[in-house]
C-alpha cells in the first residue's frame, strides 16, 4: 500500500460517483478517522451517507443490532464481528457499500490477549460480505492511519472484484444477445431463400400464363379486314 489514505479514498470517491453508489462507515479503533478522510474531499455528499463510532461493545449492539452475547463470544476485534458491523452498517443506511474497522491501535491490548496493531476490515454490499485482517507495528496514532489506510484499499480492491464480475456479466450477455440476433436474421434469410426456391420450382405458373397467352392472342392483327359499305350516310 504505497498510496496515501488520501489518494485511495479519492480514488474510491471516483468508482462511487462512476456507479452513482453511495457508502457508509462503521468504525471502532479508529474513532472517526475513516469517515474524516472521505468527506474531506469535497463534494462527498454525493456519495457519502453517515458514519457510525461505535467504539464500546454495547454501542456496537445498541446502534447496528448486533447481539451483545455474539460480541463477547468471539471479541471485538475478530472476522465475525467486523463482518456483522458492516452488514448492520448497510440494513441500517442503504448504502451500497459498507466499510467496518477494528482493531487494537495500542499501546496497549486492554484485556485482550490478541497483538497490538491488529485490525479486522469488513465490507458489506448487496453482492455479499468480505473480512481482510492485517497487523501493524507503528504506535497508535500510525497504526490509526495504517487501519484507514488498509480499509480504504481493501473496500477498492473488494469494488473492483465485483465490477469485474459485473462487466464479465455483461458482456456474457451481450454476446449471447448477439448469436441470438445473428441466429434470427439467418433463420429470416433462409426462409426467404426458400421461399424464392419454392416459388422457382413452381412450373406450373409459368404453363397458365402460357396458356392464358394462348387463349387471349389475337390472331386477326396484321390481317385484311372487309369493311361492309352497305350502309351510306
């Protein structure tokens, strides 16, 4: 991740506003960072909706529904709550596309047994739910701006995986209205062409109006005719 928090929550921004998407946030360790760093780019009322800091775990279940025992149970920094939080973020907003963060920015783990610099990122969107984990060693201001920073490539990267899927999707689509297109002009061809073949294989036409040639020629044409002078003015 060589990229600034910065540049990779413009370059979110910019996918958002292509799809004419809209995101939400859901952060624990990071106090807000995350929400601060997107709506600093002008013009994020177009794709930002809200942000939760639910940083107590009875927050966590007061605010997105998540059950208090199911939070005890696994922890706060785990794969399960950090997927609930995002899916709760998304029931609760509409938005399409849902970031969660915790971790442990330090200095210490405050009665967990898990590393400091540990940080669980889930994204929720109609298409499913992912979780990416990571762990850093700075101190807890850099480990805040390393969450954010994880986050917001992991919810581009997770974006883009699913564009893909949508324009394979599409052009899958499209390919098959093709041939299904090409298919019924051919089949309207060859009714054509079968249609003239019948109608040139016919002798029978031809004999009737040769027939009817016959019946309707006049053979006096060319001939003397005997006027009948009988009659004067």
């Amino acid at each position: 991740m060589d990229e600034s928090a910065a540049v990779l929550a413009a370059r979110l921004s910019r996918r958002l506003l292509r799809r004419k998407s809209t995101i939400a946030v859901v952060e624990s360790c990071t106090g807000g960072l995350l929400a601060s760093t997107l709506t600093d780019i002008s013009g994020a009322s177009k794709w930002f909706t809200l942000g939760w800091v639910t940083y107590s775990n009875k927050a966590k279940s007061d605010q997105l529904g998540i059950d208090i025992n199911y939070i005890e149970k696994h922890g706060a920094v785990s794969t399960q709550v950090a997927s609930a939080l995002a899916e709760g973020g998304r029931l609760k907003s509409s938005a399409d596309l849902v970031i969660s963060v915790t971790g442990i920015a330090g200095p210490r783990a405050d009665e967990s047994k898990k590393e400091v610099g540990l940080v669980h990122v889930g994204i929720s969107t109609a298409d499913g739910k992912r979780v990416k984990q990571a762990v850093f060693g700075g101190n807890r201001a850099e480990n805040k701006d390393a969450f954010v920073t994880f986050a917001l490539y992991t919810a581009i990267e997770q974006w883009d995986k699913l564009r893909d899927r949508d324009t394979k999707i599409e052009e899958k689509e499209q390919r098959e209205r093709e041939i299904e297109e090409d298919e019924m002009r051919l089949a309207e061809k060859k009714k054509v062409l079968e249609e003239a073949k019948a109608t040139t294989l016919a002798p029978w036409q031809n004999e009737v109006w040769l027939e009817n040639d016959r019946q309707n020629s006049d053979n006096s044409v060319g001939e003397e005719v005997d006027w009948d002078n009988s009659q004067k003015d």
